[in-house]
C-alpha cells in the first residue's frame, strides 16, 4: 500500500535529482567555456603551430590535458545526474501508476490483520 510519506520521498528525490542535474550542467558548460577559452587564447598567442587541424588539435590537447580532464569529469558527472533524474522520476511514476491502480481496485483490508491482538 502506498501512503502519503512514500509520494513525498518520489517527488522530493525528483527535485534534488534536478537541482544536481541544473547544478552538473553549469558547471559542465563553465568547464567547456574555460576550455574553450584557453584554447582560443593559444591560438591568439602562436603558441601552436602546426599546420593543418589535426596537428593543432593535437596540440591543444596536450598542453589542455588538465581542462579536457576536468571537462570530462563533470561530463560524468552530468550523465549520472540524468541517471539519477530518471530513476527517481520512475519512482514517481510507479506511485502515480499504484494510485490509479487503487482507484481502479481498491485494497481490501487482510480480514487475518482485523483480528490481531
């Protein structure tokens, strides 16, 4: 039987999953912005210098390797974030499934559980 307390937990774990989810992608696009603008401040300064793309890119990637590690942790971050909004979003859904049910079926009281002492 579901109660009261159980629909509060769903909706509760929903608003934290979304708040950490908000939280991860702020912080995924300030580490892909910083990457970004370090890699723009390199190229400004001739700092790399190889001559077609994949040589430059290999480059920045080299001397970013600390920005791409970063960038790639809050990545992970993110992806759990999401992991986590969508089970407890199916927390939600099961109650709302459970109350349809109940209305559709009613519970029936245990007649054993009447007549304990």
């Amino acid at each position: 039987m579901i109660d009261e307390t159980e629909i509060r937990v769903a909706y509760d774990q929903v608003h934290r999953a979304t708040v950490n989810l908000e939280t991860a992608t702020t912080l995924e696009l300030k580490a892909r912005a910083e990457l970004e603008g370090k890699k723009a401040e390199l190229l400004n300064l001739g700092v790399i210098d190889g001559k077609n793309a994949e040589t430059r890119e290999g480059q920045l990637r080299e001397r970013l390797a600390d920005h791409h590690a970063v960038l790639t942790q809050v990545q992970e971050q993110v992806a759990q974030a999401r992991l986590n909004l969508t089970l407890a979003q199916l927390g939600v859904d099961r109650c709302k499934t459970l109350l349809r049910l109940y209305e559709v079926r009613p519970v029936q009281p245990d007649p054993a559980a009447l007549y304990q002492p």
